[in-house]
C-alpha cells in the first residue's frame, strides 16, 4: 500500500506522489531549511492512526548523527491531533501519542 507524505510539495517530487514500504527518504540542505521539520511531519502523517488522516503504519528512522529529537516529534503529534480533533479530551491525546510512539522504531 502507497500512501502521501501529507505535504503537498514533497509529493510532486516522489515518484507516483506517494511513498511505499521500504522507501528510504533522504533529505539533504543547509543547516535550518526545514529538513528536520519535514522529515518530522511526514513521519507523524505515517504514525497518526487513520481516524485522525494518519496512515496508522510503521516507521524506522535512522538516527546517523544521534540528533532524532523525540520531544519535537511528541510536539508535532500533538499539534496534527489537535488540528484534527477539536476538544478531545488529554486523555485521548495520551493514548494516541503512545500509540504512534509504539509504531515508532529508532536506530
């Protein structure tokens, strides 16, 4: 199954718009562009479950130069479920985070 990366721009640039199991994505560019932020939101739309728009899979990141900020994926989780899901309660945003945490593999 082939899913988007939930950004528009960087689906142009995959082959078919879409990523597959076993891709591998590499981004490379000046400190500060946006590398990190991007690679962190496209692994969110990956983890998020489905009833949020997420594709509810698995992901590995490979972590080359020790710098994977765990914290700013949470943020970034947190923020997607908050945008979808007006109202829910802490609780909800608790289990969701584990669960996409628990999809998550880092090496």
């Amino acid at each position: 199954t082939s899913h988007s990366s939930g950004i528009t721009a960087l689906d142009c640039l995959l082959t078919d718009g879409v990523l597959r199991p076993g891709d591998v994505v590499s981004m490379l560019g000046s400190p500060a562009s946006g590398k990190s932020l991007v690679a962190l939101n496209v692994t969110a739309q990956f983890l998020l479950p489905k009833a949020l728009g997420g594709c509810e899979a698995r992901v590995c990141w490979i972590d080359c130069d020790g710098k994977f900020d765990i914290l700013r994926l949470v943020e970034v989780l947190c923020a997607r479920w908050n945008r979808c899901n007006h109202g829910g309660r802490p609780a909800d945003l608790e289990a969701c985070v584990a669960g996409c945490l628990g999809r998550l593999l880092c090496y």
